[in-house]
C-alpha cells in the first residue's frame, strides 16, 4: 500500500494507546504457563502478539475475549500439547527467542516457522546459551528459522555472563531456567528491558557494572490478573510528531509505560529541551505506569549516552526523525543492533533520509545526520519494517509538502490503528 500524508500544522487531543508490546508478549506466555485462568486487560492489538497467542493455542492453551480482556486458560508445568502443526511466529523475533526457552525444556519436539523477514533474523545467539544448558536445536547453516526443538538432554542451570545486550537472550534463558530445581544466573553488563524478570518477580542482584538476575522453579508463573500499560514505543511516534509541529501542540497519552528500562526516549527527548510532563503514575504487577502530557518545543541535539542505547533501541527510528529538526548535527553509534532487526534499520534510515537531500554518514554501528532539508517530493521506502513505517509517516506529516511511502501496511505488525490515532489528534 502506498500512503501519502499531508503536512500536519498543529496537534492537539488524548490518546489511549493499546498495551505494551513487549509486556503483551509475556503476559500471554507466563498466563500460558500458569495452571488454570489467568485475565489479561488492555492487551496489544499488533500482529505480533497475535502470533504468540496462535503459537500457544497449538500448545493446547484456550483464549477468551471477555469485556476487553483476555482470559486465558493455562496448562500448568510441562502440561503442553505436543503440537501437531509448526509454530508459526510471524514476523516476531520476540515469540521465536522466548518460546526457545520453554519448548526446550519440554518433553516434545516442536518446530517453529516465521514469515520471509524473521526466516533471516539471526537464532544462533540464543541457541548457544540454551545449548549449554541441554537444549538441542535444528536450524538452516545460517542458524535462522525454521527451528526444530527437541527435548532437553539431562537440563541443567547455568551462569551465563551476556555478550550482547538482548532483552529475548536473557528472557528465553530465565523462561528455560523456571523448569529447574537449581538457580540459572544470567549477569546482565548492560541493561536491557527487565519485563521478564518484573513480571516473575525475579530475584536481581546489583553489582559494580553488571546486574545478576536468577531464575528456577521456584519462580513458574501462577495465574494472575495483568494489566498492561500503553506501549512507549507506540506512543513515541506521536510525542515526537507533538514536539515538532508548533502551534502550541499538546497531546495526552495515559498510561505510559515508565518501566526505567523503556523510558530512555523521554530522557533523551527532555535532554534535547522537550517539554514533557508525567501526572498520575501508579504500578501494578511490578510494571510502572502513567499519563505523559507533550508539549510543543524546541530541540537542540546531544550527545547520545551509549549506556542508553538498548534502552531506546526500537525508538531510534523515530528519534532520528526529531534529530534532523532540531538544532545541530544528529549522531546514534553503538547501535548495531539495528541491523539484525525487521529490517536493517541503519541503512533504511539513512538511505530515507538522503532521500530529504540531507548529509548522511552511515557507520556499521550507527550515523550522522546533517544539513537542510532540500526536497519537494519525498517517496520514502518501509523495507517492510512498520518502525521505519511509522517513523517516515511523521517525517512525511512535517514536510512542507508532505510525503509518501511504499508498503505502509506494514505497520499492523505492531500498531495496527495508526493511522486513526493519528487523524484522531490533528484539530
């Protein structure tokens, strides 16, 4: 689908966004877990989270839809059904490395399936610590899907150090280590999204430089009631697209996710001179939450910490976006991350943004944006990607002439209403 936007001149309304992503991801498998009903409310609409619900009704799980929430009835430790049909996970990166952690621990072999773009996301990095804590694994010679999993030989828990700063790793060894009598100890040196360990109420233990976080049996899901606070990522779109249309554009968004491990972008954004405000916040399963009120401001960009770089790592898309408005030279690096991702989103925002006319140094861990904008007919690529999307529909609705984009559809992989939120808060 091609979709064109139109410069937007001021913005102004509320937003009640659908449920975290990453938290939805969780809260359907730890309630898959659980033996007997779990509820889940303001669960995420975006495909993805579909695709984990679809993966656990082949396991034998049931779900209900009931006044807005998602009842779900769980099968207990190891009470899953042999699946008799691959697992399909989509396009999520997220279901695929998680469900590692669990299906390797059970008495069955599965086989996991995605769409063209998870089939070459990399699995290697979470199958070798799963290896070594017995499971076994059967992928393509580039170690990407389809993923057959076999049942542990003799499971046992490990310590593992994290090479890479990876939320999915660490959650599929937490998730493989519930299954064990002795405690799996993963030392996290940067952070990444605790949601795992929030949700279960794992132990961490704080050192000089690293986090060590523990996990066993003692910790298996029991049923619950969640309740999932609206997806930073989601709402990032419209708080930079707030900042940067003037006017004395305001927009509200209630109950933000504030998890510290997400909220990097709003950090970042106030660093650079945003106006952002923070009322009603409350907590509920561990998970942080309240209403974030944008302001219309001007920016100034920063030097970037690289300890908050796998905090804001799905933000980048959008924060670029901010940076060419705002004053000076934009500049991300140890990112690399980015390339392993729906799309490698380093090389799909640079190449947009020489679209714009725009100096553009692409690096293999990141960028520099500088110069004016110079062009009148932007026709933006999504590389299928709804992040890179998203991001260039805002930069679209602040050009002059607004702009356009190859295979916007894209976007339902996590936000599939964006569209509708959008024309919702344009007065």
């Amino acid at each position: 689908m091609l979709k064109e936007f139109s410069k937007i001149s001021r913005v102004d309304g509320l937003l009640n966004l659908p449920g975290d992503k990453s938290i939805s991801h969780r809260a359907v498998m730890f309630s898959a877990m659980a033996e007997g009903t779990s509820t889940i409310e303001n669960l995420s609409n975006a495909e993805d989270v579909r695709s984990t619900i679809n993966c656990f009704k082949g396991l034998g799980c049931s779900f209900k839809s009931d006044g807005g929430r998602l009842k779900v009835s769980g099968k207990g430790f190891k009470g899953f059904n042999k699946p008799s049909l691959p697992l399909d996970a989509g396009n999520s990166g997220t279901t695929t490395r998680l469900l590692c952690g669990l299906l390797s621990m059970q008495d069955f072999e599965s086989y996991i399936v995605g769409d063209s773009s998870l089939s070459k996301r990399p699995m290697k990095r979470v199958m070798e610590p799963l290896n070594l804590m017995g499971g076994s694994f059967k992928a393509t010679e580039k170690f990407t899907l389809p993923l057959t999993v076999f049942p542990a030989y003799k499971p046992k828990a490990i310590q593992y150090i994290m090479p890479i700063a990876s939320a999915q790793v660490k959650s599929a060894i937490l998730i493989a280590g519930l299954h064990l009598e002795e405690e799996t100890v993963v030392r996290e040196m940067v952070q990444t999204r605790n949601h795992t360990e929030t949700l279960l109420g794992l132990n961490c233990v704080k050192g000089e430089g690293y986090t060590d976080i523990y996990s066993s049996k003692s910790n298996y899901p029991i049923p619950g009631e969640y309740f999932v606070p609206s997806d930073i990522s989601t709402a990032s779109f419209f708080i930079v697209l707030t900042l940067l249309a003037g006017n004395n554009s305001q927009l509200t968004i209630k109950n933000i996710s504030l998890n510290s491990s997400r909220t990097g972008l709003l950090e970042i954004l106030k660093s650079m001179g945003a106006r952002i405000e923070i009322t009603n916040e409350d907590k509920k399963m561990g998970e942080p939450f309240g209403d974030v009120t944008v302001y219309s401001s001007s920016l100034k960009n920063i030097d970037i910490p690289s300890e908050l770089i796998p905090n804001i790592i799905d933000e980048i898309p959008i924060l670029a976006v901010a940076g060419v408005f705002a004053e000076g030279d934009f500049k991300i690096s140890g990112a690399e991350e980015l390339r392993y991702k729906e799309s490698d989103r380093i090389n799909a925002i640079c190449s947009n943004m020489k679209l714009l006319g725009l100096n553009v140094n692409e690096t293999e861990d990141g960028f520099v944006i500088s110069g004016q904008i110079n062009t009148s007919d932007a026709l933006f690529e999504s590389y299928d990607d709804h992040r890179i999307a998203m991001a260039f529909g805002i930069m679209s609705s602040l050009l002059e002439d607004g702009g356009r984009i190859h295979d916007f559809d894209c976007v339902a992989i996590s936000n599939p209403n964006f569209l509708n939120q959008l024309g919702s808060i344009i007065p």
